[in-house]
C-alpha cells in the first residue's frame, strides 16, 4: 500500500487533490481511499487530506501517520506544522515552491534520504497561467506522478475530465501536463548532477 498526506489551507483544493489522486488511481484498476481532516473549516486555515492507494482492498480508516509521500501546497506550512512527521526513510516530498529544496533551507531532511525523491514545482504560478487562479492542487499532482510513478499522467488527466469541464478541464489538463514535464526534466538534471 502506498499512503500519501497532502497538507495545504482551506480554499487551495487540498481535499479534491486527494480525491482526484484516488480517482487516477481507480482509472488503473487499483484500490484507493481519499479523506480529508479539518481543524478549522475556514479560508486559509491549515488541512491536511489523506490518499491511499493499494492493489487490493483497503481496510484502514484511520489517518496517515508514516506516509510514504508527502505534497505540500502551501509552503508556510513549512513554519507552522511538521508536514514531514513520519515520513518514510525512502519517502517522497513534493513542495509547491519556486524555491530549491536547499533554498528553502531543508537540507538536512534530504541527508540519508535519496534525493531523487524531493522536488519542489511552483503549482500557484503554474495554476494562475492555465486556469487563471492560484490553485496549485491539479499540477501538484501531476507532478507527484511524475515523482514517485505511482500514477500515470494520462489517469491523472482522466481524473481531471471527471472532476472538470469545458475550459476549466482544459486549463488543468495543460497545466497538470506542464507540471509533470517539468518534474520529469527536474529529475533528469538531478541525476546528471
């Protein structure tokens, strides 16, 4: 089974990220679960919403505390909660930021953890240029697909005809196929590096 946590604010799309993620992961013929967890139902307070995805039925319930990934969209949460409590030895990070992991002064996470599994995308400005709205959910995805190789981009882009339509549908399919370009090329460097 591979658990992902993804934490933002309320209004970024949190909750509909991991759905969509479930439903990308349904379009493969796997299992999967989406739920969220609120603190506070309000615009801009701290969410984190939980996917898991599995080749057979899933009977956990609870939420994720040793997740196997970890998507941040909203990187002042970096200052205000442990977004990266419990993860996994060989997890992944995928951080919404135009900022480089060291940048962003997270070095010492990456030390003994392969660094092919961190990235940072800038979603928000990825959002604003194919849909016209700061909402970094549908390329973070994409992205994340590009990173771990869980999903595909054609079920993320499957997910997004579900969830989406008209304009709206082809706005994310552009971005959501911009953000996993560039994660791909991301990593190309980083391995020649």
């Amino acid at each position: 089974m591979f658990q992902i946590r993804v934490h933002g604010r309320g209004g970024q799309g949190v909750v509909t990220a991991a759905e969509m993620l479930s439903v990308a992961a349904f379009e493969e013929g796997r299992h999967a679960q989406a739920f969220p967890s609120f603190g506070s139902e309000r615009t801009g307070a701290p969410v984190v919403a939980f996917c898991r995805i599995a080749d057979r039925e899933i009977r956990l319930r609870e939420p994720i505390m040793e997740p196997d990934a970890v998507i941040i969209q909203d990187p002042t949460l970096l200052h205000q909660i442990d977004v990266f409590a419990g993860l996994k030895p060989d997890g992944y990070v995928l951080l919404n930021s135009r900022h480089s992991i060291e940048e962003l002064g997270l070095s010492e996470l990456v030390k003994g953890r392969n660094p092919a599994h961190f990235c940072t995308l800038p979603a928000t400005e990825l959002g604003l240029r194919h849909i016209g709205r700061p909402i970094p959910n549908v390329p973070l995805l994409a992205g994340f697909a590009a990173l771990s190789g869980t999903i595909k981009l054609e079920s993320v882009i499957k997910a997004i005809n579900e969830k989406f339509a008209g304009k709206v549908a082809l706005g994310n399919i552009s971005a959501a196929t911009e953000a996993y370009h560039l994660v791909q090329e991301m990593m190309k460097e980083a391995a020649r590096a």
